[in-house]
C-alpha cells in the first residue's frame, strides 16, 4: 500500500456539503462505507444537520482517494467516470 502523506489544503470558503446517499453514489460505493468513515475516520469532515450527516465534498474525495480498491470504485462506478484527470492534491 503507498504511503499518503497529507498536504496542506487551501481552506475553501464555501464547502460543498452532500448527504450520506448523495456521497455514496458520487463515490460509487454503499452508504454503508460512508457511515464507516464517518465513525472510524478522524479526518473526516462532517456535521450533523436535523439528525442528518453533512459531509465536505473535498474530505470525501481525500476518503476515496486513501485506498486503490476505493479508488477503482470511484474511478468505475463513481464520480470517476466522468474525471479524465484528477488534481495532484488526490493522487
């Protein structure tokens, strides 16, 4: 497994917020993973609205990005479709 060594990020202004089902189909993956990440990631950036996760559009990317078999996922069934090229920051 490669070693991922964290850079720092720009702080966005306005985030991107998505819900649990929403950043699972961009992820291509079950709400399932997202919940797991939520709970077991300490990087993860959420917050609860109305008893409803909110996750940070980047942190989720960051999350896909951390291993290769989530990386296919992405990359086939996800938001990676769609993505020729992915910013330096993710890879």
């Amino acid at each position: 497994m490669k070693n991922i060594i964290s850079q720092p990020t720009k702080e966005v202004s306005f985030p991107i917020w998505v819900s649990v089902s929403e950043a699972a189909s961009l992820g291509g993956v079950q709400s399932k993973t997202i919940r797991r990440a939520i709970k077991f990631e300490p990087s993860f950036k959420y917050k609860i609205v109305k008893n409803r996760y909110q996750i940070e559009l980047g942190s989720l990317l960051s999350f896909l990005h951390k291993n290769t078999k989530l990386q296919n996922k992405l990359k086939d069934f996800g938001l990676g479709q769609y993505v020729n090229e992915w910013k330096a920051d993710y890879q």
